[in-house]
C-alpha cells in the first residue's frame, strides 16, 4: 500500500444482531443499497453509495455477543503493515482484540483498542493502488469520525504515532473543553475531546454520515424505529449534527452541510 493511503478511514462494518433489519434501516434512511460478498466463511453484505462500496454489515460474532458486546459500528484505518501496527499498539498500552487475519485476495486487518479502550480496526490492502484524495464527503458517504476520551491529549499523541495524523484547529467549547481537530495534509478526518461525566459508557469512536438535511433525517430515524439521542444541532462552520441509535441498538450520526 501507498504511504498516501497510510491512516486514511477507508471502510465502515457494522456488527449487530439482525444484518436484515440493520440493511432495510439504512437503506430506506441513507439510500445505501447492498452487494453480497462471497469471498468469507460467514455471511457478509457490503454497503454500496451509487454502486460505490463503503463498509458492510455481519451478524455480531459469537465472542463479542458472549462478551455483552452491543450492535456497533466499526471503522477501518489503513496501515503499511497490520502486523506490526498492532505490536505497536501493544507496546503504546493499547490491546489487539482479534489477531492480525488475512482475507483472501483483498488483504488483512486487526481489531485493536487503543490506551484508553477505545476500539478501532486497521487494514492493508491487497492491492497497491493508491487512493485518489477523498475531497469533500458527498451524501451517503462517512464524513467525520469522532472519539470521545478520558484524555484526548494522550489518544491523539497514540494516534499520531500509529497513523501520522496530525492536529488541525482545536477548538474551545467553553465547558465541555477543547475539541482537537486532526487529519493529514489538507485533509480533516475528525475529532477528539474528553467525554463529559454524564455521558455513559467508556471511551469510543462515533461516525457520521452525510445527508442531504439532518432535520429531516431525524424524522425518518424515529419513523424507521431507531432513536435520537442528541440534536439535531447546529456546529461551528454552520454544520448540523445529530446523534442517534438504529433499531438494533448500533450508535451512529448524521451530519449535513449548513
């Protein structure tokens, strides 16, 4: 894989307890449609925005259900080297999840968490072309992915370290402290800031999705049977948000331009 693509978010999988249902969700919300993939030992459907994949969806594995793990989104950042990216990641404090695994044909990933217990994924593609520049996200695609910490200022270093990212503007929120912007380049890939006391659970990463109006969206989550549990709201720059729950429990958020 081209250096170009090192630490790049370049594939989605959601994990939950009815792939089915989690397809006609997003289907009927974002406009994604859906290709089988045969290329694995367990079923496994690949997301598509206009023909485009962009992550998948797979019934939750065994040792995360049995783990009390919920429905949730993961993404995919690439590596020079899965291997060794999580030998560093252990030797960083972090935990590799599930080992290094290749795929065939398409190349390997690893499950890791970093320092502080949020998880992620990393993956090396088979193939050595390098990807074009993203630019600007466009509707149905992934557009900002954000990690809620108990020390952004020690993940951020971690991540910098593994993945080369690099700070951007880091904004001060007033109470809710400093929200780091990083990416690489001209690039932006996300946020980082320390989650609030009342805001449940340990540290993790949140990912948006880009939609044409997010107040409209919210209507069509809840008439779906999924939750809002935040927004909609404006964002500096102009920018709504808002954070919801799909039916089978998996956290997500949308994001359209101002």
């Amino acid at each position: 894989m081209a250096d170009d693509n090192r630490g790049r978010f370049v594939w989605y999988d959601l994990m939950t307890g009815d792939p089915k249902a989690a397809e006609d969700f997003y289907g009927r919300l974002i406009g994604w449609g859906t290709q089988a993939w045969e290329g694995g030992d367990r079923p496994y459907t690949m997301w598509t925005n206009r023909e485009t994949p962009l992550g998948g969806v797979m019934e939750m594995p065994d040792e995360v259900r049995e783990a009390g793990g919920p429905p949730h989104w993961m993404a995919y950042v690439a590596v020079d080297d899965v291997r060794a990216t999580a030998a560093k990641v252990e030797e960083a404090g972090g935990e590799v999840l599930h080992e290094p695994t290749d795929i065939p044909g398409a190349g390997s990933f690893a499950v890791l968490s970093d320092p502080q217990g949020a998880a992620f994924a990393v993956y090396h593609s088979a193939s050595e072309e390098t990807q074009d520049p993203p630019g600007q996200p466009q509707v149905g695609q992934f557009s900002w992915n954000e990690l809620a910490t108990s020390d952004y200022k020690s993940a951020f270093a971690f991540y910098s370290e593994l993945f080369g990212w690099e700070p951007k503007e880091a904004m001060d929120m007033g109470d809710a402290g400093i929200y780091q912007i990083y990416g690489r380049g001209e690039e932006s890939y996300g946020g980082m800031f320390n989650k609030p006391d009342e805001m449940p659970g340990p540290p993790m990463w949140l990912y948006y999705i880009k939609v044409d109006d997010v107040n409209a969206s919210v209507e069509k989550v809840v008439a779906l049977g999924g939750q809002v549990i935040n927004g909609p709201m404006e964002v500096p720059g102009g920018d709504f948000i808002a954070q919801c729950v799909d039916p089978q429990g998996a956290l997500f958020a949308l994001h359209s331009s101002g």
